[in-house]
C-alpha cells in the first residue's frame, strides 16, 4: 500500500502496477470460494467527512492522512471498492475478507455497497495495541461508528457497520486481538 503514496495532492496511493495486479488477482479469482485481500490499513475506516476535517486541522506530519479516506487517496479507494464489487456482482459465492491492522485497535467490519447490496468483512488486527484514555476510546469510537462511508456524490454508497459475533467482548478491542471469520 504505501509503496507509491506521497501526501501531494494528485499522487496515488497504489502504483500503476500495484493496480494491474489488483485487477488481474481480481479477475481470476471469480469463481472461487474466498478471497482474502491484505491491507496495511483498513481499506474503509474513518468517514470521509470526519477526515477532512481533521486532516485540515492536524499538522500532515502526524499521518492522520494516511488512510484510504484522506482527500488525496479517494480516487484509489473509490477504486479498489469497485474492483471489489465487480468481483462480487461476477461471482456472489466469493467471500472476500479484507485484513488490515496499523491503527493499533482490532475489529471486525461488514462494509455493504448500498446499490448493489454486495459486501464484504474487513478483519483488522494490529500487532500493536495499547490501553487508551477515556478520552483516546471516545475519540476513536467515532472512527467505528455505523457510517456511510461515502455519500453518492462522493463515490460508491457504501455503509460500514460493526459486526457482532459470538465470544465478541468488545468490537473494535485495544486488548491482545485475534479473530476467526466464520
């Protein structure tokens, strides 16, 4: 993922050849049971509106904008999520789980094109993880909230929503994170 990034308006995210690959791993996996696409950070997360508005007020250094959803990346997200769709309208019986980790929290999401109705999980589990203050919980909870991602001026309508499960204590965690996807 973060082999092509700059944070200059007008770079992609993901390189030319990143994205040929992409489409051709796509392209041949219609017909199979699962797919599993990995990610160095949650490919859908933080609301757009969320972050640009952060992304104004914070300095860039502080990587906030390192996400799918910053101004500068949307165009690739847009992307990637209709590659995904395509896969999923072309083969429904394909299961695909995004796995992603970097935001130092673990949770499991149901991200659902609202158009379409196909959609997909995204697992997310960090290596590092770490007890936040009160305050750090609410300020990141905001990130996990049910949310359309994106409205449909915007690009794809696509909702995100927390999934519960079984032996699910907390969703999203900042404990030791493990999940299996039945």
């Amino acid at each position: 993922l973060r082999t092509q990034r700059l944070r200059e308006k007008g770079h992609p995210l993901l390189g030319a050849k990143q994205v040929a690959d992409l489409e051709r791993f796509l392209r041949d996996a219609e017909g199979a049971r699962h797919v599993v696409l990995v990610c160095s950070v949650p490919i859908a997360h933080v609301p757009r509106s969320l972050v640009g508005r952060i992304s104004r007020w914070i300095d860039s250094a502080n990587e906030f904008d390192d996400r799918w959803e910053a101004p500068q990346f949307r165009s690739d997200q847009d992307h990637v999520l209709s590659l995904i769709d395509r896969l999923r309208e072309r083969s429904p019986q394909t299961r695909v789980l995004v796995a992603a980790g970097d935001i130092h929290v673990g949770s499991l999401q149901r991200i659902r094109r609202i158009d379409t109705g196909a959609e997909f999980l995204q697992l997310i589990s960090s290596p590092f993880s770490h007890r936040q203050s009160a305050l750090e919980r609410g300020i990141a909870r905001l990130a996990f909230v049910p949310h359309a991602l994106f409205d449909p001026s915007d690009g794809p309508h696509v909702d995100v929503e927390l999934v519960r499960g079984e032996g699910m204590h907390h969703n999203p965690t900042a404990d030791l994170n493990f999940a299996m996807v039945d």
